[in-house]
C-alpha cells in the first residue's frame, strides 16, 4: 500500500460532518498500523483536537513582517501608499496616515510605493500552529488569532509544512470554496467532500465541486446522515459522474457521542467496520490520478453591469435602522434556519445575506431578482511574455506565491493572485498588467418578506469580504427605505474575513451553536473576535436537548463572557423538513417544539436590540 498520501477532507457547508469524518478516518487507519498524520487546516475554527485529544509537543508562534505605522517625521502625505494598497488598509485621516492592521495583507506594495522609506515594518503574530501525537496519530493544527482573517491562507501553508511524507495525510479543512480552501487542497492527492441530503448541503455541494475541478481535483462524495428524503443528491451525483464513495447513517447515538467529543468508531463496532471499508476505498483511489471532469455548474446568466469593492473605510457606517448579524463559531449549527424564521417573525425589515461563499438563505425564501450585477473585488495581474526581460523580481517580491518561474520565464497563477500591486511595481519593463477580476455576482431581489441583498462568490476566488462590505452597503444605498425599522443579516461561519466584514458596524450578533465540545469551542472564538470589535452578542443554543450538560456549560460559558442567554431550541426534525420544502420553519409548522421556541427567543431579542 502507497502510505505517501495527502488526502482532503472537505465540505461546501459547515456541520455536514468533515471533522467527524477526517477524526474517525485517521483513528481506523492508526489501528491497523498504518501511520497516519492528522493536519487541521481550518486555522479559524479547528476542533479536530477536541476529539483527538492529542498530547501537545510543541507550539510555534507564527510571525510575518507586516506594516505596523508610519514615520510622521518621513511621511509628506503624498499618498502613494493609498494608491499602492490593494486592500483599503491605508487611509489618511486629517492629514495623519493610519495602517488599518485587519484589512492588511502585508503585501509590502506600501513600502516599495513610499518614496520617502516612511513605512515602518514590524514583526506581527498571525496565530500559532501546535504538534502533538494521540495515541498513534500525529497531530498538527493552526489557531488564527483574533482579527487576523487575512492571513488565513499564510497559517493553512503553515500547517502544511507538517506533511508527512511517509504516512497517510489526512487534511481537514475549512468548508466552502474560498481561498483557504483552494490553499488547503493544493497538491493532494485526493479531495473527499462529506454531504448531506438537504437542499442545502446538494447546493453548497455543487460549488464545492466546481472549486475541485477548477484546481486540477476530481472530488468524490461521502453522504453523512444518509437519510434520503428524495433522489436529488443521486441524481446529481449521477449527472456528474461523481463517486459516492460511503454513507453514513444519520442516527442520534452518534450525535450524541460526537456532542460529548468521543471518536465514534473507537466506542461503536459496527462504525469502525464501516470507516474500515470506506478507507479502504479512499486509498484506493487516492494513488490513481483521475483527471477532473470539466466545470459546468458555474451559471453567469447575462450580468453585464459589474460593481466593484468599496473604497478605502474603515467601518460600515451607521444607518437609522437596527442590524442584527446571525453568525456561527461552526457551521452547521442552524444559523440559516434561525435566521429564516426571524424573517417569516419580523416587520418592515430588509434581509442580507452574507454568506457569500455559500449562500442557502435564497433557498428557503425564493426571491425574485429586480437587479443584478457581476462583482469585482480587485485586479488580477497578468506577465506579457513579449515585455518580459526574466529579471524575477517580480517573483521574488510577490508574499502569495502567485509568480509561478520556469528557467527564465514567469507567468501568473490566477488563483494564488491577490491583486495587491505589488509585482508592477517593481517590474521594470511594465511588463505586468493588471485587469479588473470578476470574483462574483450581486443581487438586489424581492421576497415574501421584504427586500433582499445576496450574493454568490464564485468557486476558488477571493475576496469574500469584499463582497460582503458591498453587499452591507447596497442594502444601505439602493434598498433601505424609511419605513425598514430592521436588516437581518445571515452572516457566515467562523472568525475570518467575510465574518469580521459582517459583524462591523451592525447593533448586535446572534451566534447560534450547538451543545457539543466544538460547539463550545468555536463560539469562545466567536465570542471573542465580537468582543474585539466591540459588538453586542446574544447566544441562542440549538438542539439543546441533544446533550443537556453542554447545554449548561454553554450557558455559563455565555455568563462568563457577558453575552446574553437568548435561548434554547430543541432538537426537532420540523427543521429539515422545513427545508425540504424551501419553507421558513415558523411557515412549515408554527407549533413545533423548534418553532415555539424560536418565537420566543424572537421575543427577547427585540427587547434586547430595542425595535
């Protein structure tokens, strides 16, 4: 057997299981004395630990050289630097010059613009990558710190430098299609995506198939909670010639074991002869090198106006009306479907949906497009191989290792680009151009409900927080009315870019988590990075009864932290249905045990936010 493997474990929404699956595939395999290798990739929320429980060796503090502030006594505010910055992390504020450290890439585009060498460069902690062993499977993770969503992909490369390349290497990375993604699956040997059934684990699937195949990937699928309420997923699946390649029951002993951080395999017999088999077949086609089938998902429709990422700000401002955000520490704790019934609850509101990396919150309103538009989140640099001299210095200044060198030629990986400058300027035969990306589309549409802003990035590109901001602000600008008294905001999962873009600026967040232990660790995290940006955070507990006593240490957790108690919401199967038919939950069944609760939650927050 071929034990030199990197193997992807992945998913298009969060809570479909990836953790589970990756946790429970390395144990199986460390039981057989294969020798495996355990790498967490989803630096924002990693909680592979949580169930590994590994015996930490080792920590290394992850340090980049990055802008820290401007020599007043150099600057002559001639603003350069501005015009150099890619990523709107540089703004002049009567007549002084501030570094906005969470908008920056530390690119150095600043610094090779300044012509007065006024910009000071620092070392900055980005977070810290750990190594530990847990009985015979070694163990590497990334923790991003607080603020830091920018440098996401630079820890992921981190982490990745901890291959082994003598065992099986499972990489569990974040879910979605972004550019943490696309950096986690780089160069393996094998992408898994774990899905659900549901309505919105077949659309995120679909995005995350065609990110797969954009990078040089064909993916195969593992249905977690296969539970099939109809052939949708199959007869997808079918169409694109996609390997199912294992299902997992959809049985609540496993919730409840994986709620209390147990490796289900390790206590269920009849689990670990299942992940036997289905590693078994991953191996297998992990040493064959299948050539992806062509991307056909990607619909541009016939968008032609293209609007493109705000300018230099270093907030959201505020509007006459109250904004409350719904995020996640994790995804798949609910959020959508809490945020779908604070909806079908509310008056004179306007939705947004900032989940841009995948949308669902469309999918139960179903609403009607009045404009679109294709999103431009930045350039994306090009070499002119006729200008080019080789001189390299373009690839020798460029932080994202996006200049791609053969002998003496240079060219441009398109995914790896981020458009910060920085290579034009110190070409010196102008050989480098730079063109106006398209990263997504942007919608201003009309539901049952009221107004709504949403949007999708496209698979593998960046940007998402970008997108955000101008989704924030078009509610603002081309929808926002006097009689909307309230903007509902899904936001998205985790502590990165596109959640800190969402959270800026809004009146209050709503985190939904689960009583499990990544529950409890993820929204520490996100408790934390609101805190950071001084926002006003309510928790609301979903599928409380699943495991009562993580329900009560989520409970003091919340105490501990200040944050308000808003409620719980049992554990009820009207949620799925719900979904099933693109239904809000208070609108499939408004005396369910799940509805009833929510209602009253909804009770309490507009207390709270005072509407």
């Amino acid at each position: 057997m071929k034990t030199n493997l990197k193997i992807a474990i992945s998913s298009g929404k969060g809570g479909t299981g990836k953790t589970f699956v990756s946790t429970n595939l390395a144990y199986v395999l460390s039981t057989k004395g294969n020798k495996v290798n355990y790498l967490d990739c989803d630096v924002e929320e990693p909680n592979g630990h949580l169930f590994l429980q590994p015996k930490i060796d080792n920590e290394e503090k992850i340090n980049i050289m990055a802008p820290a502030e401007i020599d007043a006594a150099k600057c002559t505010n001639c603003r350069k630097c501005i015009e150099a910055c890619a990523f709107n992390a540089i703004a002049s504020v009567k007549d002084k010059m501030l570094i906005f450290k969470q908008l920056c890439h530390a690119c150095g585009a600043c610094k090779i613009a300044c012509p007065e060498n006024a910009i000071i460069f620092k070392e900055r902690e980005i977070g810290s990558v750990k190594t530990g062993k847990a009985d015979k499977v070694n163990i590497s993770y990334g923790e991003l710190k607080t603020g830091e969503g920018a440098m996401t992909p630079r820890l992921i490369k981190k982490v990745k430098n901890h291959i082994d390349p003598e065992a099986i290497n499972f990489i569990d990375t974040a879910p979605g299609t972004s550019c943490p993604v696309v950096e986690a699956i780089s160069e393996v040997d094998l992408v898994i995506l774990v899905t659900d059934p549901t309505p919105f684990g077949i659309n995120d699937l679909k995005l995350s198939v065609d990110m797969c195949r954009m990078v040089g990937h064909e993916p195969v699928i593992l249905v977690n909670r296969a539970d099939y309420k109809n052939n949708d997923l199959q007869d997808y699946c079918k169409q694109e010639k996609l390997n199912i390649i294992g299902e997992i029951p959809d049985e609540r002993k496993i919730a409840e074991l994986y709620s209390e951080g147990e490796i289900v395999t390790r206590h269920l017999e009849e689990y670990k002869s299942l992940f036997l088999e289905i590693a078994d077949r991953i191996i297998a086609k992990a040493q064959l090198k299948i050539m992806p089938q062509a991307v056909t998902n990607i619909q541009k429709g016939n968008l032609k106006n293209t609007l493109s990422a705000l300018p230099a700000q270093a907030e959201i401002p505020q509007s006459n009306y109250k904004e409350i955000v719904i995020i996640s520490g994790k995804g798949g704790t609910g959020k959508t479907t809490i945020t779908g019934a604070f909806v079908s609850l509310a008056n004179n509101l306007l939705i947004t949906d900032c989940d841009v990396d995948a949308a669902d919150l469309h999918i139960l309103l179903s609403p009607d497009m009045k404009e679109g538009y294709l999103f431009s989140g930045g350039k994306r640099a090009r070499i002119n191989p006729s200008k080019c001299i080789g001189c390299g210095k373009c690839y020798d200044v460029c932080k994202f290792s996006a200049i791609k060198k053969e002998d003496k030629n240079f060219s441009v990986e398109a995914l790896s680009c981020e458009g910060c400058y920085a290579c034009s300027l110190v070409c010196p035969a102008d050989a480098i151009e730079l063109k106006e990306a398209v990263n997504g589309e942007l919608y201003i549409a009309k539901s049952r409900f009221g107004n709504m802003v949403h949007a999708k990035l496209y698979a593998a590109e960046e940007n998402s927080g970008k997108l955000v901001s101008l989704i924030r602000q078009i509610a603002r600008d081309r929808v926002a009315d006097s009689s909307i008294k309230l903007s509902l905001n899904d936001g998205a999962p985790g502590t990165g870019c596109p959640v800190i873009a969402s959270i800026v600026g809004a009146d209050y967040a709503v985190v939904v988590t689960e009583p499990t232990v990544s529950g409890i660790h993820d929204a520490k995290r996100v408790f934390e990075l609101c805190s950071f940006f001084n926002i006003k955070v309510g928790l609301i507990i979903n599928k409380s009864d699943i495991n009562l006593n993580k329900a009560t240490e989520l409970e003091q957790v919340a105490l501990e932290c200040k944050v308000d108690l808003l409620g719980m919401v049992p554990y009820d199967k009207s949620t799925t249905e719900a979904q099933m038919q693109n239904k809000t939950l208070i609108e499939y069944d408004k005396a369910s045990p799940a509805s009833l609760a929510v209602i009253e939650i909804w009770k309490t927050l507009t207390q709270k936010v005072k509407l």
